[in-house]
C-alpha cells in the first residue's frame, strides 16, 4: 500500500488505503470518517446526516452536553487504534495503521484522572505544538496543588472566598478534584455540566452549588470564606468585579499561559498558576522521540517555531498552518 498522504480540507484530511479520514475539522466536510479527537469547541462540528464519525463515547457525551451531536459514532475500526491523549476525559489520538499518528490535543504528564498521552511508532507524526517553544516548561503538578492549598487556606484565614477559574471542560475538573475539600463549594454552571458528565463515567466530583452569572445575584453566597470554580473571565468583568467588592474575593486563573508572568495581570487575576492540559516544551520533545517517525508535521501554537527547532535535531519537520492549503507547498520546499 503506498504511504498516506496528509493535506488541509476543513481540516486535517489523511488519504490512506481506499479510505480517506477527516481530522477534527470545523465543518462536515465528505469523507469516508472523520474524527473528532475531544470536545472542546474548536475541535467539535455537527456532522451531516449520515456521516461517520470516529470519537469515544465520552467525547461524544461531553459534545452532546455542549450542544453539538456527533450523532451515532463509533470508537471501533479495522486498521485504527485510539488511544487516550490524557488531555480531557475522553480524548484520543488518532492511530491509522503504522502509517499516521495523529494526537489531537495532548497531555504529557498524568494528572488525577487522567493520564499522559499514549504513543506507538508511526511513519509520520501530526502533533499541536500549542507550547512549542522552550519558556513554556511547566512546574510539577504536586508543588503547584501544594501551593494552591497554601494560598486557599491564608485567604480562607482572612475570611475571605477564593474563585478558581480554567477551562470549564478538563482544567474546571481537575480543579473540582483538588482543592474541593475547602467550601462551601460553588460551581459555574457550564463546570457544574461538564461535572455530571464525568460522574457518569465513575469520576467522583463533589457537588456544589450551581452558580449562573446571568441570573444569580450577589446575596446568592454565603457570608465568609467559599471556593467557587468557573470558566476563565476576566477580573473586569460585571460578575468577578461584583463578588470581589462584595466578599473581597481572591481570584486565581489556570493555564499554561501563566508561564509568562504578565498572564495574570493581563487577565485582572489575583493570582496566575500555570497549569495545563497540553505537552510542555520537553514533553513534547519526548513525544515526538517516542514516536520516531519520518516526518513530523506541527499544529497550533508555535508550530513553526517547534518544526525548526526539531529540523535542527536532525527530523523532518513541517508546520501545518491553518493559512496554508495543501501540504504539498511544503514538500517542495528543501
Ligand atoms: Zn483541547
């Protein structure tokens, strides 16, 4: 069989065999599968009637949770392998054959419930490099969980709640996990959502109260220390502003963005830790390491920076840039 070829088509689009696979793209696009690697919003679409569609059964809930239905899909097919990405509940690389290994978004370290990504060798290597470049290396799970705690149980000394904002779907969860020992507990209702999912596949989450800005008043939360977890938004915004005059709330973001020490001050948080739910720099290096593939194409971030950083180790690598519309411009290039 001769080898896949790889080429943009909404999204990543890989031809392989009699087949051709459709990789997490942003509008349904014909193909004989496409694949949606997780539920975040920028890798979910609503697929025509009658497509198929390869994603695991929890991404497909978590989707569904969100508003988008990947109607009937499957998460079995000859010649695929899916493997767990670790990057939210129900993420999966993509495995075709020995041929392409296609990682989606993904985690290299495990965190609480979730786990790092899998790897299996493959001739060519599609990998996000969202943190591609070497500032981003991330602390150790454990110092920052320490750290938070210390700092939740000072402001909880001084009578005063705390609010931890990330990613409602992944980073909300695993903040649900860690630190909800402190309450009373408050949950946005878009983390209090992407909660119930996960209980459902034996994750247990501690129920709070739900909280929803658009309708709750300031007099909705209780005198003293709380701890609410909800999106990230802004310090500025009507609903923190409020609860910060009000209760003199501390408030603390989530993201490997916080890396850059302007992160928190750009966000009008408190507090910034960096945390997050992709490869840091490093982690990436070993991902790509573990894969020995061919030829390495990069997505997201800093792909062009990570593409020549691993040309200068000596691999073959190519940046897929969303602008750019076949891959074939770069295979002419020396
Ligand atoms: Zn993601």
């Amino acid at each position: 069989m001769p080898g896949a070829s790889v080429s943009i088509n909404s999204g990543i689009q890989i031809d392989y065999g009699d087949r051709r696979y459709l990789l997490d793209p942003r509008d349904s696009v014909p193909s004989d599968y496409t694949f949606v690697s997780h539920a975040h919003i920028d890798h979910v679409h609503r697929p025509k009637r009658g497509a198929k569609v390869l994603a695991s059964r929890e991404t497909t809930d978590l989707a569904y949770a969100r508003g988008y239905d990947l109607g009937e899909t499957v998460d079995q097919l000859d010649s695929i392998d899916l493997l767990d990405s670790g990057h939210i509940l129900g993420s999966r690389a993509l495995r075709i054959g020995d041929e392409v290994l296609y990682t989606g978004d993904a985690a290299g370290r495990e965190r609480a419930f979730l786990g790092r990504c899998r790897t299996r060798r493959a001739r060519i290597l599609i990998t996000e490099t969202t943190y591609g470049s070497p500032e981003y290396v991330f602390p150790s799970t454990a110092k920052l969980v320490k750290e938070v705690n210390t700092l939740i149980s000072e402001t909880f000394d001084k009578g005063k709640p705390v609010i931890l904002m990330g990613y409602p779907l992944g980073k909300a969860q695993l903040l649900c996990y860690y630190f909800s020992a402190w309450g009373p507990l408050y949950l946005h209702e878009s983390v209090a959502r992407m909660n119930e999912v996960h209980r459902k596949y034996g994750i247990e989450l501690k129920r709070g109260k739900t909280v929803d800005p658009a309708s709750s008043g300031d007099g909705d939360f209780s005198a003293g220390p709380w701890l609410m977890v909800t999106p990230l938004m802004r310090g500025s915004s009507r609903f923190l502003s409020s609860l910060k005059r009000r209760y003199g709330a501390v408030i603390v973001a989530f993201s490997g963005w916080a890396t850059d020490p302007g992160y928190g001050q750009y966000l009008g948080a408190d507090y910034a830790f960096p945390m997050s739910d992709h490869c840091d720099y490093k982690e990436l290096l070993r991902l790509v390491q573990e894969v020995a593939p061919e030829i390495v194409y990069t997505t997201h971030g800093h792909a062009q920076e990570f593409a020549r950083d691993l040309k200068r180790l000596g691999f073959t690598a190519r940046s897929l840039a969303s602008h750019q519309s076949s891959l074939y411009d770069y295979l002419r290039e020396p």
